[in-house]
C-alpha cells in the first residue's frame, strides 16, 4: 500500500505554546486510523497542522508524496461549499442527497444559516462538507462531539461505510469505545506525542492505554 499522508518530525502549537512534540504518522491507502486522548493533548492540532492551520509548525507533511506542510486552508460554511472542483460541483445535487441521508436532519435545515444551527447540527454541517468531495484524506476532528449517543454511533457507521478508495482517513477521538474494533489502527496522543504506535483494533482497552509501558489516563 502507498502512503497517503506522511508525518515526519512535526512540531507545532500557537504563539509561545508547543502542543506537538517531534510526532511522525504514516496512514495509508484504504486506512481508517484512530487517533485517542484526552482534551487538551493534540488531537485537534494535529488535524489542523495537516490543513496548515497552526499558529506555527515545523517538520515535513506529505500528501502522496507532495509537501504540503506551512499550507494554509479555510472556507465558507454551507454544504454546497464542499463541492468545489469542477466534477463534484457539476454532481453537487446527487452528492447533497447522498449527505442527506446519512444526515436526515439537515433536510429541514438547508435553508438556515449555519450561525444559528446547535453544536450537533453544525458538526453534520462540517462532515457533510467534507463528503460532497472525493478527498484523498479525510480528517475527522471529535466526530461525536455534540451528538447524542445514538447519533454518534449513526455517523460512525456511515463514515465506516465510506469507500476511500485510493484515500484514507484519520479520525481524532476522546471516546475509546466508539472507534474500537472500527477503525483499521488506533494510537494514543498523550501530551503532544503519540504514544505506544499502531495498536490492533481487537486488542483491549486497557492495553491501548497501557501500550507502550506507559500507564496514562483512560483516553
């Protein structure tokens, strides 16, 4: 399998603070990995170091193969928005309606501006966008983040049911036991570094936290 992204020695953080340490990933063709830990230790920072969003970074981020590391990337909020090359915008109808019916909610919403939506509405928002593309490399940020616990499960098995095809994605998450036996490889962030490597799907939680020799706080 080639590699889709390609982290090497990144460091970044905002101003003064330092949030990745010297952390290196590889994802490749067709994984779905699972990046866990607690509030506060870089997940989030990590998906946005790759999206050239940090206040600053250092180190080198490939995507197949192609630096894009110091990137910057931002755009609008509405659901169109996510079509924006020419092949997906000319499909933008039937890829709205794919959307929908893994977001049967945002049926009634279309209309609304995203500012006066709630947290979990927005988060579809956000996911939807991203699916109206044929992205090489989804980057998935506390998917369950303001979801029921029925709708989050929902929206794990949709992005599960996903064809990467000749893409991956990586998926940033507190909850240990929504992406376990899911995801293709999970590995711990603990204080900006990723701890104890790729860990297998099936192996229990208590050794995904432990793995490494390590003993951190449940993720």
């Amino acid at each position: 399998m080639s590699d889709v992204l390609r982290i090497e020695d990144l460091s970044a953080g905002y101003g003064p603070l330092g949030v990745l340490h010297s952390v290196d990933l590889t994802v490749r063709t067709g994984e779905r990995v699972g990046i866990v830990g607690l509030n506060g230790h870089g997940k989030s920072t990590l998906l946005r170091a790759v999206a050239g969003l940090t206040g600053w970074q250092s180190g080198s981020i490939k995507l197949n193969g192609v630096e894009i590391g110091g990137t910057r990337s931002q755009g609008p909020d509405h659901l169109d928005s996510g079509a924006y090359t020419k092949r997906a915008w000319r499909e933008r109808k039937q890829r709205r309606e794919h959307v929908l019916a893994i977001f049967p909610p945002l049926q009634k919403l279309l209309n609304q501006p995203v500012g006066k939506l709630s947290g979990g509405e927005r988060r579809m928002v956000s996911l939807g966008r991203g699916l109206m593309d044929d992205a090489k490399l989804l980057l998935i940020d506390e998917p369950s983040l303001g979801l029921a616990p029925k709708i989050s499960k929902g929206l794990l098995q949709a992005l599960m049911q996903i064809d990467l095809k000749d893409g991956a994605m990586v998926i940033a998450e507190q909850n240990l036991s929504l992406l376990e036996g899911r995801v293709s490889r999970l590995i711990g962030l603990h204080a900006g570094k990723l701890k104890g490597g790729a860990v297998t799907p099936d192996l229990p939680t208590s050794e995904v936290i432990h793995h490494g020799g390590h003993p951190h706080p449940q993720y």
